[in-house]
C-alpha cells in the first residue's frame, strides 16, 4: 500500500497539527517524574502516596511512603520540604503542603499503630550498622526488610543520633522520636546502646558481619580562636543541646549570646529563650540573606524574641573589668560577599557565649582499615554506591561529602541498603531509568481552580517561650485530605476521562479503573485533542511511524 502524502501547514494556522485522515502524529501516553519525585532527598514517590491519600485510604497511602522513608512522622516535622520548592502548583496558587500530609499520614500510622510489613526470608547475611541516627536506622530498615541480619551500635544511650540530640523537642517531640525507632527494632533489627566502636575491622572480624555502613553523626563541634579570659564562660551548641536530654537542664544565664548562622544557632537561641534567657542575640558575619538557616526558621525565631546583629563577628570574651563583655566588630561585605573587618568596635553583655559553627565527625574508628580516603574530614566514597575504598565498608550522612540534614541522611541508608544487598548477593543493583520531569509547561493548569494551601497551626506566642511544647501543629484528616486532592498529578495519568470524553473518533479505549487507556490507532486521525487537553501532561504527539 502506498504511503500517505502529507500537508505542510503554517505553524500558525488553526489547522497545523491536526492533519485529519493524513496522520502525521499520533497520540501515546507518557510517564514523566513528577518535580517533587525528582528533589526529594530521600527519594520519596510523592506523586504516589498523595494519590492513595486523595482517597481517604490514609493506611496504603502510608505503606506507599514508608517503602522509601520509614519516618515520616519524624520528617513532616523536621524536613525541609524543598520538594514543595519545586512544585508546579505554586504557579497557579501555593505549593501542594506535602510535608504537613506526610506528618498527618506519619501520626496516623503512631496512633493506629500499623505495623511494616514482615521482612523478607532470611538471606544468612549480616551487616552491621555504625551509628543510630537517620542515615543508620534507615540503611537497618531497608536491609531488614530485604531479609539481612542487621545489628546497630549506638555510642549513645538512646537510638536518633542528631535527630535527638540536635533538633531541640519542641521541633520534635521525644515520643514521635522513640516510637518510629521502636517500629524498626520490631522488625528484628538488633540495637546496642552505649557500645562505641574503637576498631572498625576487629569489631566486624569479631561479630562475623559480612558488610558494614558507617553513619556515625557530626558530634564533635567545631572552635574558633576567640581570645577569652579565664572566667569567661564559652559553651558549644552541640554541648547544650545535647543536655537538653538529661534530667538537668544547661545553666545559660539570662543574657546569652550565639555565634553563628546556621539552623544550629537558631535552634540554640530559641532553646535559650525557654529556659528563661532575656535576651538571646545570635551575632552573624553576614546579612540574612546569606545566612544558612532555613528563612521560616529565622522568622519564629525573630518572632520569639531572638535577636540579630548582621554583620558581626567576636573578637574577645571578658576583660579585665568585666568578664562578661564581648567585644563586637562590625563587618562589612566586599564585591564578593565575603565579611571584611571595619575596625569598628562595641560592646555586649553576656553571661554564656555559645559556639554554633559547624561540627565534625569522629573518624577514628576507621584508623585501622585499609582503602579508605579521607578527604576534609569525611570518608570518600562512590557517589553511585556509597562503598567506601574498602570492598564491602560503605558510608553515608554526616560522615560523607554532602549536605548534612536529616532527609539526605535517609535518602543515603536507602540508597546504601540496596547496593549493600546487591553486593551481599554477589550482584550489582541497577537503579530504575528516571523519566524527563514534568515541567509546568506541560501541564493544563486551567483545569485547577484556585485551592489555596492550608495553613498549618502553630502554638500562641507565650507558651511557644515559656515551654517546650510542639510549635508546629498537624492537619485534621479533612484538612489532609483537602491538601492531598491540590495535587495536579503532574506527568502521570490520574484517569480524569478527559481524553475519552473529548476524543472526536471514540479512539481512546478505557482498560479498567487503576489500568488507564490505550488508543485505537484505526480510529484515530492524529488530532492533538487528547493532548492539548489532558490536565497533567500525560499525553504528547510523536510523528507517525513508517
């Protein structure tokens, strides 16, 4: 049979790409990744649990979530949700609130108890875990599910790492904390408590394991020269927030004073300030828009009483008159926007100073293995795998080059755990081909009306300074669902019936709810109505094969 000639059209005419019984295109359903897929740390399928959530299903949109993150009560607290960054629904409205739906799903799960599913059958391997922070007890989830014998040593006498003895309580409550630790130890992963490992090699050699991921967290603060006279009183952030855990709380003063611009120094002047501090001043070398803290942080803290001065750095603690008095120079930015000293000086009081720059990791239980880079203070490893120089040793969190927070941490024990099982079974894991994500452009945002984002509740003001209670509040199951439904199912067909309802040959087939459509090619004539209007960009146009 011969080929069919084609029409040129002008681009700009209403008749360009719909070539009647000419076929030149043809329609095909697409997948693509949705942006918020694509910027989650942890790499979460967003999309697909809001999908179950939309429902009311609230158990399987949980079940949904935690085959990637096993702690979304923990994250819908402490996350910083740069997926909602990314969302194509801030260009028609607000940001879908994916952090507060995933909370809601994450308490759900705590009071109605669900339980993950059983592990897979036992493989005969065992790994041992180095850390019980994010990164560990997530890599313990993944591998025990997968069927591997997992034990976690913990320095510390409680399981959490940082997310405890980092993130202050009134950010995330203790027993959120302890029960999404609790429902992995119940899966059967062993937990040792107050067991430091001194000799990475002996401690493997001695417990039979068969791999190992380290996850030991940044505890150690770091210190700036800061010349001080002996009665001067200079504390470290990591120092005060960890006894925050004990039963006597730190002894601040009434003036305190943080050196310091990242979310550790907002969350130590906020802490100052429940514990009775009149003022707590964070002195920062740079202005606000360089500061490294998340901006909402700053923000509850400016509301909370904090202050700021910008522009500052400490130059001395004490003086022979006063050893209370910290000498302030004032800076200036240059074309760069690096902090230069003006020589200008002032005085402040105060009765602590507390050092919030940065932390380091211990690295000396590695002392003894062979193969391993250390490059600035954290292990080298494969970015693809996360193995260390050391075949079988692999690495992740606060102990890798990466940025340090609480859903990178996840992302790289989920991502560890599985090439840690390949490896164990003597193959190598092949990570799924990502599709092209799903610009706004592609979508149909006319069919969305206006939904704007539910606002989460937050603590009065007084009590926010006067106790420790949670600040942030959750969603009610109405207001978790409404949130869950803004979604606009960007590149993925969420059987709307749009395509079937507006196709003028009946060429769109329904294959049954859950199963989506196909199209009748002997009925189609190529159109583009189907695309133009599918709501998510589901659908596009390829030229007609020959």
């Amino acid at each position: 049979m011969d080929k069919p000639f084609a029409i040129t059209l002008d681009p700009g005419s209403s008749l360009a790409n719909k070539t009647g019984s000419w076929r030149t295109e043809r329609p095909s359903y697409v997948h693509r990744l949705p942006p918020c897929n694509a910027q989650c740390p942890a790499g979460e399928d967003i999309q697909g649990w809001l999908f179950e959530a939309e429902s009311g299903d609230y158990e399987t949109a949980w079940r949904h979530l935690v085959r990637d993150n096993p702690f979304p009560a923990i994250m819908g607290r402490v996350c910083y949700h740069s997926c909602e960054g990314a969302c194509n629904r801030a260009q028609v409205d607000a940001a879908v609130g994916i952090n507060s739906v995933e909370r809601f799903l994450g308490d759900a799960a705590l009071e109605h108890r669900w339980r993950f599913d059983a592990p897979a059958a036992d493989s005969g391997k065992r790994v041992l875990i180095v850390g019980a922070g994010p990164s560990g007890m997530s890599a313990a989830y993944h591998l025990r599910r997968l069927g591997h014998g997992v034990t976690v040593v913990e320095a510390g006498p409680l399981a959490g790492g940082m997310m405890r003895f980092g993130i202050p309580k009134y950010r995330l409550p203790r027993d959120v904390l302890d029960a999404e630790m609790q429902r992995i130890v119940d899966l059967g992963v062993t937990l040792r408590l107050n067991t430091k490992v001194d000799d990475l090699a002996q401690t493997m050699a001695e417990g039979g394991y068969d791999a190992a991921f380290l996850a030991v967290g940044a505890h150690i603060a770091r210190r700036a020269f800061i010349p001080a006279k002996d009665s001067s009183r200079i504390l470290d952030a990591v120092q005060v927030l960890r006894s925050m855990e004990g039963e006597e709380p730190p002894l601040l003063g009434r003036r305190v004073v943080v050196y310091g611009g990242g979310n550790t120094a907002i969350d130590v002047a906020r802490t100052a300030r429940r514990l009775g501090a009149t003022e707590a001043v964070i002195v920062y070398r740079r202005t606000r828009e360089k500061m490294p803290a998340h901006d909402f942080e700053v923000e509850e803290a400016l509301q909370e009483g904090v202050m700021v001065k910008w522009l500052s750095t400490i130059k001395q603690a004490g003086s022979d008159a006063d050893a209370g008095a910290l000498t302030i120079e004032k800076m200036v930015l240059d074309e760069k926007g690096n902090p230069q000293p003006t020589g200008e000086y002032e005085t402040l009081e105060a009765d602590s100073l507390v050092l919030a720059l940065g932390q380091d990791v211990d690295l000396s239980l590695l002392d003894r293995v062979a193969g391993l880079a250390i490059e600035d203070g954290v292990v080298r490893v494969d970015a693809a795998t996360m193995m260390t120089g050391h075949p079988g040793i692999f690495a992740g969190g606060d102990m890798v080059p990466a940025e340090r927070n609480v859903t990178v941490a996840v992302g790289h024990g989920k991502k560890a755990a599985r090439h840690i099982d390949a490896w164990l079974r003597g193959s190598v894991y092949a990570p799924p081909p990502r599709h092209a994500i799903a610009t706004f452009e592609r979508i149909n945002p006319w069919y969305y009306s206006d939904a704007p984002k539910t606002v989460r509740p937050q603590l009065d003001l007084a009590r926010r300074t006067s106790s420790f209670d949670e600040v942030q509040g959750g969603l009610s199951a109405a207001n978790a669902l409404f949130e869950a439904r803004r979604c606009m199912s960007c590149g993925n067909c969420f059987e709307c019936d749009n395509c079937y309802g507006v196709c003028p040959d009946n060429a769109v087939v329904k294959l049954g709810p859950g199963q989506g459509f196909e199209f009748n090619l002997d009925y189609c004539k190529g159109c583009g109505v189907c695309a133009a209007e599918c709501p998510c960009g589901a659908i596009e146009m390829r030229p007609e094969e020959t």
